[in-house]
C-alpha cells in the first residue's frame, strides 16, 4: 500500500502544479482516486514539506509550497 500512497501523492502534486491552488474535494475528483488515499498521500506530502494545507470550512486548502 506504500507504493500507491506514494503514486498518489506524485499524481496530487502533478494535479496542483498544473491546476494550482484550491480545495481538497477538486484535488480528489480531478486525480480520480479514493478521499481515504488521497488524504494519506496529502499527509506524505505535507509531512515531506511540498504542499501547504489549512482549513477553509468544511473542506481542506491545498496548495504547492513555494521553492526557496
């Protein structure tokens, strides 16, 4: 299951580098994948410093760190 986190996590970061920023539920139904993946492929991408997450509501906003 490793494997997929991490197929899904490059599939979410190619999703908001060529779609930019927003919320979570656009990420998921654009890359097409199941919400309880793609929130641990977030969490691997997050805790790996890609992408940038806080609350907005009821849904998550997420968008790529900026490179330094």
């Amino acid at each position: 299951m490793i494997t997929e986190i991490g197929i899904i996590a490059g599939e979410i970061w190619h999703y908001l580098d060529e779609h930019g920023a927003g919320p979570f539920s656009r990420v998921v139904t654009g890359i097409g994948r199941p919400k309880e993946l793609a929130l641990m492929s977030l969490g691997w991408l997050a805790r790996e410093g890609h992408v940038v997450v806080r609350q907005e509501g009821q849904d998550l906003h997420v968008e790529l760190r900026q490179q330094k």
